[in-house]
C-alpha cells in the first residue's frame, strides 16, 4: 500500500484492510470485488489485484507458506519486484539487502553527489550495489527503513534539511555546496 503512496494516506486503508482480512487465507478467500472496494481511493489499482493473486498463490501453490528469500519473492509472488522483495526480505525476514526507492536514490546520489541520470539502468544498478554494500547486517531492515524515512523528511527533493542531516558529514553534495559557498567570499 505504501508504493507511491504516503504512510497518512494509507494509514486507514491498512487498518481497515487489517480488521477485515487479518491473514494471507482471508485476502486469498476474498474475492477481486471486495479487494478492489477496499482499494478503492489508493489508486494504482493493479497494486491490490497483485497482493490478491500473491494471496491466493501462497494459499493454494505455496501451502500457505510465504517465501522466505528474496529470490524467492521474486520468482514466486505475482507482481514483486525488486524493491517489494528486498523491502521485505531486510525488514520481515533480516536478509542482509539494501532496498532501493526513489527516496534512497536521491539519498544516495546526494551522499556520492552523483549526477549522473538516476534513472539510468547503469545508475540505477550502481545506487542498488551501493545500498547492499551500505547496509547493515545487523539491523538491515532497520537500516533500510531510516534511509527511506532520511529521504522521506530529511533529504528531500526540494529544500532538504542539511542542518538536521544525521549523515551530513558524510555528505559530498552537502561539502560541494558548502565549499561553493565559502568560495564566493
């Protein structure tokens, strides 16, 4: 629910959605109707049918058992990609894998002052090797949650918040700007 989607928008939708569907066996016993009902207002509509079909395959393919790696989200689940799988696989499973959103790339590309097009599949590959070599493997949800959350309210795309940065000495945007600045008097 919280792909392209912010956590205050969704926050009734997944409480709703909770209290009426609680396990994998009751969203895959719901029919496509009443998912889209509850749905309805998220948008990007394809998202729920997705988690409808992933329901319905783990109940009835997978006997109710949800995979358990990365790679097995992503050959398994019908519309998992590598972001969801990785997501899930840091923070509910403790798989040591960076996840990569728009917000860790502007994080990323920040922090290395990348400027190069982040939506290159060169960048692109290089943000996400970047994030596995970054990420905690102690704590590589929690990692990969504070580094969504520094994109989310710190490390904005407009007017971040370089003074509040917790990683602002490890910066190169930030010290490029700053030597730019000192330079000019």
């Amino acid at each position: 629910m919280l792909q392209q989607t912010q956590v205050a928008t969704v926050k009734d939708y997944y409480n709703r959605w909770m209290k009426r569907w609680p396990t994998v066996q009751d969203v895959a016993a719901a029919t496509i109707e009443e998912v889209n009902q509850m749905w309805a207002g998220l948008g990007y509509y394809s998202r729920g049918r997705r988690l409808h079909e992933g329901a319905q395959k783990v109940v009835l393919e997978l006997e109710g058992q949800m995979p358990q790696t990365v790679d097995d989200l992503l050959k398994q689940l019908p519309g998992v990609g590598r972001y969801t799988a990785s997501a899930i696989g840091s923070i509910a499973l403790g798989q040591v894998t960076g996840a990569v959103d728009g917000n860790v790339i502007r994080v990323l590309c920040r922090l290395r002052a990348i400027g190069a097009d982040s939506t290159s599949p060169a960048v692109t590959e290089a943000l996400w090797h970047l994030a596995n070599l970054l990420v905690d493997p102690e704590r590589p949800g929690d990692f990969n949650q504070a580094m969504m959350e520094l994109g989310a309210r710190v490390c904005t795309p407009k007017g971040p918040l370089c003074s509040q940065c917790p990683v602002q000495s490890h910066c190169r945007s930030y010290h490029r700007v700053g030597s730019l600045q000192r330079s000019r008097f």
